[in-house]
C-alpha cells in the first residue's frame, strides 16, 4: 500500500505539501522568489490558501524547514523537465577494451594504438589488457614495456589514467583522452 504512494521520480514524490507538512515554524519563499521570513506553518497554509496555489517544502532537511508558495503541479511538471534535460546534456563515458599478448607483432600494434585512438577521440576511456599464458607469466616483468609503448604511442591524445597494474594473469592500464 506505501510502494503505490512513491512514483519512479524519487525527488519529487518526496516533497510534502500543505497538511503533509509537519513543523511548526518554516522559511516561506513567495511565490515571486522573495523571502517572507521564517513563520507559523498555520500562517504559511494561510498565505498560500489566499494566492490559491500550494505550500511545497522543498528543503526538509534545513533548521527551519524550507517552503515556497507555488502551483504544485506546475512546480512537479517543471521539475520534471529540468531533470530530463540534465539527462540528456550528460554524456556517458563508455570503457572499451584493448587486448594484447606478450608476443605481439609491431604491425598488430600499431593497428590496436589506430583503434584506441579512434575511441579516444570518440570521448571513451580505454583500457588495454596483456594477457599471459601458460610459460608467459614467468616473463611478466619483461612485457610491460608493451603497455608502456602503448602509452607512448597514444601520449599525444591520452594520458595514462591509471598504472599498469598486475590481475591474475593480465596487466590492464587505463587511458583517457588529454584535457584541452
């Protein structure tokens, strides 16, 4: 029965209106954005019951309670709006991942460092991995030159983002594109 009261929108299903408010004293905020000052919640419901809109509390959390005189639905659908344009402008930053084995060829290489700079300069981060097998993880040291080639190769757009770093029977690095 409490499941059905919260919608998928956890910012706003949270917000109390009018009755749903319980402090005694609140900061009002007028419905023009001017500071009323800190008051009586009875004198608050009084004043937004007068302009005919709401009493939304939209800081809780604060000592008082802060709570604006405003037209809940209209506040709702311009909430709403505000966090589906955020959304949008945000870019998602994917991880894609490079492969390599100890015993790679300097033609393979280049065409992986030709591949990690095409996702780098698409925005992505970059994680290449050196995998050992077998008789391969006696020489572990001996490999991370590969890694550190990489890198170099890539140095004029990408900066190591994190170390080569020994898992198992791989060695990943992470590289992100250079800040301009």
């Amino acid at each position: 029965m409490l499941s059905t009261f919260f919608t998928e929108d956890t910012t706003i299903s949270e917000l109390f209106i009018n009755e749903q408010i319980r402090a005694k004293e609140v900061r009002v905020i007028g419905e023009d954005g001017n500071q009323l000052g800190i008051m009586d919640l009875k004198e608050a419901l009084h004043l937004a019951d007068e302009a005919g809109v709401d009493l939304v509390n939209i800081a809780p959390t604060a000592n008082p309670p802060v709570c604006r005189i405003v037209d809940y639905g209209k506040f709702k659908y311009e909430q709403t709006r505000k966090e589906k344009d955020a959304k949008k402008k945000q870019k998602v930053v994917e991880i894609k991942e490079i492969r390599l084995s100890p015993n790679i060829d300097t033609n393979d290489l280049n065409t992986k460092t030709q591949n990690a700079r095409r996702f780098l300069e698409k925005g992505n981060r970059v994680k290449v991995t050196l995998k050992f097998r077998g008789r391969e993880m006696a020489h572990m040291a001996q490999s991370k030159h590969i890694l550190d080639d990489f890198a170099e190769a890539l140095s004029d757009i990408a900066v190591m983002d994190k170390e080569p770093k020994v898992e198992g029977r791989s060695m990943t690095m992470f590289l992100a594109e250079k800040k301009k």
